[in-house]
C-alpha cells in the first residue's frame, strides 16, 4: 500500500486523491485553507470542448476528460450522498452572420471523427430555446458533448466521498509518503521564484449567481459569456479574465458589465435577484496547459497545477494521469502538459 500527501484542495488536488485511494493508496490532503477554496470556489462550472477543428493533444486529453467525467461525478454523487451539479445538456451559442454559419457547417463534419460520433456539433433552429437563447440569424449551435457542474458542490460532495475511503483532508500534518503539489497560484508562483522565471501566474475572473431557475436548459456561451443554469435552481455568469488587478479578490465594474450584458443576451435575466458575486485567481501555467508530472524543483515529488479555467473540465483525467505516475511510475503525459513545456524559453 503506497502513501501519498496531496497539498491542495482545490479540485486538481481532491481529483488525484480521489484516483489514488480508489487505487488501495492510503491518502491524505493538507490545505491551511480548506476545501475547495481560490479557483475552485468559483460559481460557473462550463465544462465545455474546444471547437473540433485542429486537433492536438490538449484537445483530445479534454475530450477524453469530458467523456470520463459523467461516470466519476455519479461515482461520487453515489458515495457521497451529494449532488455535484454534474449534468451533460450541451451548450448553445448564437450564429450571428453568413460567416459564422459557414464555418459551423464545416465544424458539423469535423467533429463526426474527431468527437468519434459520440456527440454531435449541431445547427438548430431557435425556437425551442427563446427567448433563453436566441440568434440573429435564427439558429444556434448546440453541442452535445459540453457539460456543467457547480464547482462548490463539486469540492465539497468530492471532500466528502474521501472521507468516506477513508482519506484525511487536514489544513495541517506532516506529509507522509510520495507528496503532490497541487496548490494553484501560490505553488506557480513559488516555482517562479525558485527558478528566477516565470512558468506561471494568476489571472483574476469575476462571476456572478442569479437567482434563475432553468435546469434542464443547456448552458449558454454568447458574446464570450458563460451562462450556467445549475441544478439546484441558480444560473451561474461569468467569467472576466484580467491579467491586470488591484485586489484580486473584489468584484467591480467589469462584473457589474458582464451582468448587465447576460441580461441583454438571455433577456430572462432581466429581472434576476443576485445571489452572490465571486472574484479570485486561477491558476494559469505559461504554457497555458496544466503543468503535470515531476515537481521542477522538488526532486522525487510531483506536481499537478494550472487548472486556470478549464480545471473541472481536465480533472478526471488528470486524477487518472497522475495515479498512473505516482503508484505505477506509468508516464502517459503528454509533452505540452509536462513542467518542461512551461519552463522552456519562449
């Protein structure tokens, strides 16, 4: 039975715990923060594709995240006796002119192979979905594949599917066995200042939760806006991505904008009390992939960092990844996910 400390709690960290105790691995997780804090606090939860269109090895390593991730959330859903929000009902986003409508045709044929006609990139007509969705020119894409999630339900029903294996989740302890890195911003910018470069940073987003109950609709992705309607009653807005800030952790007029503007774009908004706003950095390798593997500076220790915004969506796979390496020493990571790849001279 192999050891292994996570430190981190965000969902990086609880998702390669989780394959690791799974595994027969006796686990425990430190943060001094808690669960499910920075990052994975946040409201919006689009676990989304990229367009299938010039494949490369981060685009299939998401897909395959996005496939594997309906059976993990029920794994935990299951375990736990909580609802993570998972839910696979696509996503729509407006065909505004001739232009965009040519180039969702051909990703209709694109996407046949590339998703392995699992799932489906569709033109559709708007009038199932308005006035929730609607469309200058009348039609939507609807995909099949995206999925959607509430990232503190899922933290927190995850946390308590470990502590059903039996893993511990402390916010201080000594580390005990093979060690795993997954703390986020602080841990990019500790590797920074170790190696005298940048290989990562922060980038601050800002979201909102209304209070608008739609959910069985597909999420939205309009004028580059997520609108999420989670399971439990809510819709989620977001997210902005500033690279410069003065307080990471306030909300201001640029959230204030973006809510102004998902009420124009999905008018059912309009009137939609405000729950909560959320602001904080997520984690953003310089190679703009996750940084996987072994830990740059700490030699015999591993690191799994730079979720940024697609870290719900990657981390089913990265928790199967990273066991792969921890507990088999079995490499399948792809090189532009590997620490090198963020390390190298641009």
């Amino acid at each position: 039975m192999t050891d292994v400390t996570v430190h981190g709690a965000g969902i990086f960290g609880l998702s390669v715990a989780w394959v690791c105790a799974r595994r027969g691995a006796t686990v425990r997780v430190i943060d001094p923060n808690g669960v499910g804090q920075g990052a994975s606090n946040g409201l919006v939860g689009a676990l989304a594709p990229h367009v299938p269109e010039n494949w490369n090895d981060k685009k299939q390593l998401q897909f395959d995240s996005l496939v594997m991730a309906e059976t993990m959330w029920a794994e935990v859903a299951e375990l736990s006796g909580e609802d993570p929000g998972y839910a696979r009902l696509g996503r729509l986003q407006p065909i505004v002119d001739e232009a965009e409508l040519a180039l969702a045709e051909a990703r209709v044929e694109s996407a046949k192979p590339l998703w392995q006609s699992k799932f489906a990139w569709q033109i559709v007509p708007q009038d199932a979905y308005a006035p929730y969705a609607t469309s200058p020119t009348g039609l939507l894409i609807h995909d099949t594949l995206s999925a959607r999630a509430h990232p503190r339900r899922c933290t927190a029903a995850l946390a308590k599917a470990l502590r059903a294996l039996g893993v511990e989740i402390t916010t201080d302890g000594p580390a005990i066995g093979k060690q795993v890195w997954a703390t986020g911003v602080a841990g990019l910018e500790e590797l920074s200042d170790a190696l005298g470069t940048t290989v990562g940073n922060g980038v601050k987003g800002q979201a909102a939760l209304l209070d608008f109950s739609a959910p069985e609709m597909p999420q939205l992705f309009a004028d580059s806006l997520h609108i999420i309607p989670h399971t439990d009653g809510t819709t989620a807005i977001g997210s902005t991505s500033e690279r410069d800030y003065t307080d990471p952790g306030s909300t201001d007029a640029q959230l204030d904008a973006l809510i102004a503007k998902a009420r124009t774009l999905c008018p059912p908004l309009a009137e939609a009390k405000i729950l909560t706003q959320w602001a904080g950095l997520r984690p953003r390798a310089r190679s703009r992939a996750p940084m996987l593997g072994h830990h740059p500076t700490k030699p015999g220790q591993f690191i799994a960092n730079g979720g940024f915004k697609i870290g719900f969506g990657m981390a089913p796979i990265i928790g199967e990844i990273m066991a792969d390496l921890i507990l088999d020493n079995h490499d399948r990571i792809p090189e532009s996910f590997r620490p090198e790849a963020s390390l190298r001279k641009s």
